[in-house]
C-alpha cells in the first residue's frame, strides 16, 4: 500500500481524523484523540496500537517486517508495533493490522466516548 492508501483506510474508520502533535512527520491517525495510526512517511515505518500479547504474536510471526514500537519510550513499546513498509508485507496483513490498532483504542474507550462514536455515524 502507498502513504496515501494507508492515511484512506485508516480514515474510513468512524470518527477517525489526522492530527500531526509533532510537525509533518509523523502522520497521525486518531479517534477520540488517541493515536491508532503513525505513518513515518520519511523513513516508511507504520506504527499501530496493539495488546501487549497480539503485538508479542505479530512480531514473532513477521520478525524481518514488524517490531516493537519505533520511536516509543521502552514502557510503551510493548503496546506499540512497527511495520517496515520496505519489507516484503502484503496489503491484507497492513489493513489487518490497523483494523487491529483501530479495535484496540476503540475497546479502551470509555462508555460516553464509544457512545458519541455511534452518535456520529453516517
């Protein structure tokens, strides 16, 4: 996938917008002002939320394209994957796994938040 289609998908989720809190790389994707996407458009590395365990799973299942979280604090990592868009990764596994990101912010909502989600569909 290019930037530009990863930035698509990520935006076709409900209530999904960019923010850049850090200047124009990296390109962040947030719902409910929590990041869920950071697209490194510099350096081609995808960043997305994750469990601690489903992060441990994909690192190990892809140990050349995905690791811990670029440019996270170590406390962070864990919750943080990183994908080499450089590498040899299907656009299936890069759209699983930002629907991942995007589940995992969503499922740490609180209620009045997931709420206004629902409010806002089109």
């Amino acid at each position: 996938m290019t930037h530009d289609e990863i930035i698509a998908y990520s935006l076709k989720k409900t209530g999904a917008y960019i923010d850049l809190p850090w200047g124009i790389t990296p390109v962040c994707v947030k719902v409910c002002g929590r990041i869920f996407v950071q697209l490194w458009t510099d350096k081609d590395i995808l960043t997305v939320k994750c469990e601690k365990e489903s992060g441990i799973f994909y690192r190990n299942a892809y140990p050349d394209i995905i690791l811990r979280g670029y440019f996270c604090p170590p406390v962070q990592q864990p919750y943080w994957n990183s994908l080499n868009l450089n590498g040899n990764i299907s656009d299936d596994l890069i759209t699983a796994i930002i629907d991942l990101s995007y589940n995992t912010v969503i499922n740490k909502l609180k209620k009045y938040e997931k709420a206004s989600l629902s409010d806002n569909k089109d």
